[in-house]
C-alpha cells in the first residue's frame, strides 16, 4: 500500500509541477505577445430572440503563440489576471475592437452594440474611464454603441473605485451587461444597485434546459427576475434548436451561441452576411 500511495502522490505532484510549469511559461511569453502582435479578435453576435437582429457583437481575444500554438483564452486570461498582464491587454482589445467597429461602422444595424469582456482588475484601474473616453472621441463612436460585459467576481470586494468607474462609465452612456450570471454570489440587491442593463444567462443552465423540471423552472426563475429589474435577457451558449424554441417560450429577449454564430473575423462576419443578402 505504501508503494501505490507514493505513487499516487508522485503523480499528482509531477502534474501539479507541469501545470505550474504552463503557467510560468505564460506568464513569461504573455508580454511579449503584446508586442509581437500574437493576439486577434474574433466576434460573435448575439440576437434578438423575435426577428434575431444583431444586438450586439461580442469581441473575444485569441492568441496564436510563436512558441506554444493556439491558447485559449479560458487558459491565459485567468493566469493573466493573476497579474497586472490584464490591464495592458485589456487596454489593447478596447482599442483595437473600437478600430475595427469604426472601420466596419457604416455596414451595421444601427441597433448593434460592440460588446467587450471586462477583467476585475480592469475596472479597478483608475485610468480606465480616461482612456475610454479617449478612444471613444477618437473613433468617433458613440457612447451608446457601446456594452461592458463584467461578471460577479468583479464586485465581490465591493471596491470604491470599481463602483465609481461602472459609475463614470454608466453616466458616459455606456452600457453593461452582468456576464455568466448564476455562477457567483450576486444578490438581488447587488443587481439593483448597478447600473446595469443586460443579464446573460450562464451557459451551463442553457444548455440544460433541454433536459426540463427543475432546471427549465431554474432558468425561467432567472428570466422573469431579470425582467423584473428591468434588464433584456441573454441566453449564451445556445447550440441547439429546442433551445432556441424553449428560451424563446420563456420570453429570452436575446439569445448567442454557435447555433446562430461561431466567433469569427469581422470581415468573414459581415463578408457573410452580404453574401446571405445578395442570394
Ligand atoms: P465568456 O465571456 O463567457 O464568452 C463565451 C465563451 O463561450 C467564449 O469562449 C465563446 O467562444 C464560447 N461560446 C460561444 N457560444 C458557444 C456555444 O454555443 N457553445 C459553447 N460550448 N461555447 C460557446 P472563449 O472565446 O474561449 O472565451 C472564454 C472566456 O475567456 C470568455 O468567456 C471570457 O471570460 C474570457 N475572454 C475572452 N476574451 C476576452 C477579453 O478580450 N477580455 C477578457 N477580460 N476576457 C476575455
Ligand atoms: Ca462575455
Ligand atoms: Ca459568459
Ligand atoms: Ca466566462
């Protein structure tokens, strides 16, 4: 028995040696990445659940690394966020996705809104409603066309400066949608208190709620309580198409996931879509 648990236990700690590894090699490969031009946007709209119109597009950030390949972003924005990484990349994907939103700004319904992921860390960072407000003159994009999507974890502590920046950036006109809701600690009152105007849906109840009973009525609860608060209601991750007829059933104002549209480059985004109009 002996034998078997040193074995186990060299197991597990060579595992945890590799991962941390990983890690290191990240955080170490990470600031380079930046300056070598390594990452790229891809974008995936969502739509209204009645006529499924582009609400909006949401910028997700890839990362094609000389040295390790293809990392997802659900590996390095974490180890990133570990550091102050995030706040300069963070600062990058807002510039570079108001760019590309001007470039493309006459071909989209004037209803779409350019969606941008938030890391706690950024919004924690006093400089970020100035060089908001900077990019946005530059670009010439209105504040409206605008949504910063955040998640629980953001207001955990309850920082001053975090509120104060949702704050600034609320009164600028910006819009903000609570991310992945259902898998923090968000209260009723918490939700009320912010300026908030979109709630999406974790996709892990979505796609559960397939399998009806109690998670069907889970998602429902949610729904009806984000309408009570006034918020439009995102479905994210949607694959399938009783999916789409159940959340629709239970009145989801918007829906987003690969059944209508994979992330991808805006120009193939919207090279697609003349295509889809000229046939
Ligand atoms: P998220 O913000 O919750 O984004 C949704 C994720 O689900 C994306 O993964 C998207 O590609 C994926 N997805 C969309 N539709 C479906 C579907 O129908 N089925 C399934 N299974 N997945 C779907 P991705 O792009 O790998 O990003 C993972 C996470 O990394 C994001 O989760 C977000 O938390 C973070 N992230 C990505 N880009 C950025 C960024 O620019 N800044 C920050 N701070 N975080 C980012
Ligand atoms: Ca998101
Ligand atoms: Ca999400
Ligand atoms: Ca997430």
């Amino acid at each position: 028995a002996k034998e078997v648990d040193r074995g186990y236990y060299q197991f597990y700690s060579d595992q945890m040696n590799m991962e941390n590894d990983r890690r290191q090699e990240i955080l170490r490969l990470l600031p380079n990445a930046l300056h070598n031009d390594e990452f790229h946007l891809v974008l995936q709209p969502r739509v209204a659940a009645t006529d499924q119109r582009w609400s909006s597009i949401e910028v997700l950030i890839r990362w094609n690394s000389e040295v390790l390949g293809f990392v997802s972003p659900g590996e390095f924005i974490p180890i990133a966020e570990g550091s102050h990484l995030i706040v300069d990349i963070g600062y990058w994907v807002i510039r570079e996705a108001l760019r590309q939103f001007a470039d493309h700004y006459d071909e989209l319904d004037p209803d779409t809104v350019l969606s941008i992921n938030l890391s706690p860390k950024q919004l924690e960072h006093r400089d970020l409603t100035r060089f908001v407000a900077e990019e946005i003159r530059k670009t010439g994009i209105p504040a409206y066309r605008l949504e910063f999507e955040i998640t629980e974890h953001s207001l955990t502590e309850e920082s001053e400066t975090t509120l104060a920046t949702l704050a600034e950036l609320s009164n600028m006109g910006i819009r903000f949608a609570m991310d992945d809701f259902g898998t923090g600690y968000s209260n009723l009152g918490m939700l009320q208190a912010l300026p908030l105007n979109v709630l999406k849906i974790d996709q892990r109840f979505v796609q559960r709620v397939e399998t009806g009973g109690k998670d069907l009525e889970l998602v429902r609860a949610i729904i009806n309580m984000g309408h009570t608060l006034g918020l439009t209601v995102v479905a994210e991750g949607v694959e399938t198409a009783q999916q789409v007829a159940l959340l629709t059933e239970l009145q989801c104002d918007e829906l987003q996931g690969y059944y209508f549209y994979r992330p991808q480059l805006l120009d193939t985004l919207l090279g697609g879509l003349q295509r889809e109009v000229t046939h």
